[in-house]
C-alpha cells in the first residue's frame, strides 16, 4: 500500500493538451442498481471512440482475492487473463467537444491517496467538472418516469433539484468520497443517483441508464449518443425530464453550467 498520491497513477506523455472539459466517472463496486451507471459507461465507450490518457496502480488498490480476474482455461492450458483497469479516456461527444471519463473497478482500499491521485489527474488535464453517476433502489413502480436524486459541491450546480432527504448516513463509497474531496479543494462536481424499482435493481434496466444521460447531458451540456445499448426496451418506462421535469417525484430540471 502507498500513501502518495502521486505513485497511483500516471499521465500518457502523448496525452494531449485540455481546457475546461468535463470528466465523468463510474467505479463499479458500490450500489448501482439496474446495472444504470454500467450501462452507461459501457454505451459511451462502445460508441465512441476513445484514447487512454492516465491510468492507476490497479495492483496497489484493488485486493485480487475479494475480486478475482477472470481467467481462460482452454483444454489443457491458460490462455487469458483479464487485467483489471483504472483508467481516464478521452472522448469526443456529437459535436467534437472533448470529454473526459474515469472508469473501472473502485479501489479496495487507499482511498485517500486514490482520491488524491484524481485530484491531481484532473488539475493536469484541466478539468472543469465532474460528474458521477449511479443507480439506487427505490420503492417506486417502473409505470411512472424515473426520479432522479442530484448532489453536488455547490447548491447552484443542482439548483431546482428536490432532496430526497435532509440527513442520512449510508456506507461510503470511493465516488462519494471523491465528491467530498473535490467540494473541500474548490472543484465543481455533480453526482446523479437515477431511482430504480427496487424489483428490477439486480437486472439490467436500460430505461435507468438512458434517465442517467439525459441527466448528465443537462448538467454538462455534452451532446451523447442515445442509442443502441443505452436504448430502453420498447414500452417500457423512461424519463420525461427533457419534456416535463415538474412531472417527477425528484425534480430535473435545466440545470446551469459549472463556472
């Protein structure tokens, strides 16, 4: 284990030069139910194309024992191993504008130099804001447009939201804790948690990852594909927000620009 932040990651020496862009960020391994924030992060890499530009220590945060990688046994040898990755990749969204997103398994332990490690990945490619995302079970039916419960490091950047509640204490997440130390370092970040029904949270809802986008593309002003994996199956329930956002239980509104 390592204490510095600066021995978790590394930035690609033919990373190119940034400006004011967006990271978003999913670390699979904490609740996200309906599979929302998978699907999501999935869809965007399946359809753009991307580059890796920094990357993390995968060996000294995650621990192999509580999540094994998966390896290929064929007929009388080994053939595979899947390395697990924790990475930053450049996209482009329809209009050319560059995007940044962090993904991969959240780290086992190390949090606070993790945490670090980001902050500093995101001050060398100048990031502007950053936007997290999730899915959460609920006691609500799959008939009526998907709430959405927003956070954020300053009010204004979810400004018109409804809070779900007024104070809670859950278990911590690597996301949240990210949030957290980029509230107290003056950086600008958004989190979403879509609400899925909590009789679909262990399947796979597409219908939660497009409310997801729609919510990101708001907050950011990125212009995303919304097709393909991303598509709800046809009839079933998705969200209204970009017609109607006084029709949900979790208000999302227009929300404003990160300055």
């Amino acid at each position: 284990m390592t204490g510095d932040p600066g021995d978790l990651y590394r930035v690609s020496p033919d990373a190119p030069e940034l400006d004011d862009v967006t990271m978003l960020y999913y670390l699979d391994g904490f609740i996200d139910a309906g599979g929302a924030g998978r699907l999501l992060t999935a869809h965007l890499l399946s359809t753009l194309e991307h580059t890796e530009v920094a990357t993390f220590d995968v060996d000294s945060l995650i621990d192999y024992r509580s999540r094994r990688p998966v390896m290929t046994f064929t007929k009388d040898h080994w053939e595979s191993y899947d390395t697990p990755e924790l990475s930053v990749s450049l996209l482009h969204d329809a209009e050319g504008t560059p995007f940044l997103l962090l993904n991969g398994p959240e780290p086992d332990h190390d949090w606070n130099a993790f945490t670090g490690a980001v902050l500093a990945v995101t001050a060398a490619l100048r990031v502007r804001l950053s936007v997290g995302f999730h899915g959460i079970p609920m006691g609500v039916p799959h008939t009526r447009p998907l709430g959405v419960t927003a956070h954020a490091t300053r009010a204004d950047l979810v400004e018109g939201y409804r809070p779900l509640v007024d104070r809670l204490q859950v278990p911590g997440s690597a996301a949240a804790l990210l949030e957290l130390r980029m509230g107290e370092n003056g950086r600008a970040a958004i989190g979403f948690a879509v609400h899925v029904p909590h009789y679909l949270a262990q399947a796979a809802y597409p219908a939660a990852a497009v409310t997801l986008l729609e919510s990101v593309q708001r907050a950011t002003g990125l212009s995303l594909p919304q097709r393909t994996t991303c598509r709800p199956p046809r009839n079933s329930a998705r969200s209204s927000s970009a017609s109607s956002p006084s029709s949900r239980a979790a208000a999302t509104p227009r929300t404003p620009e990160a300055g």
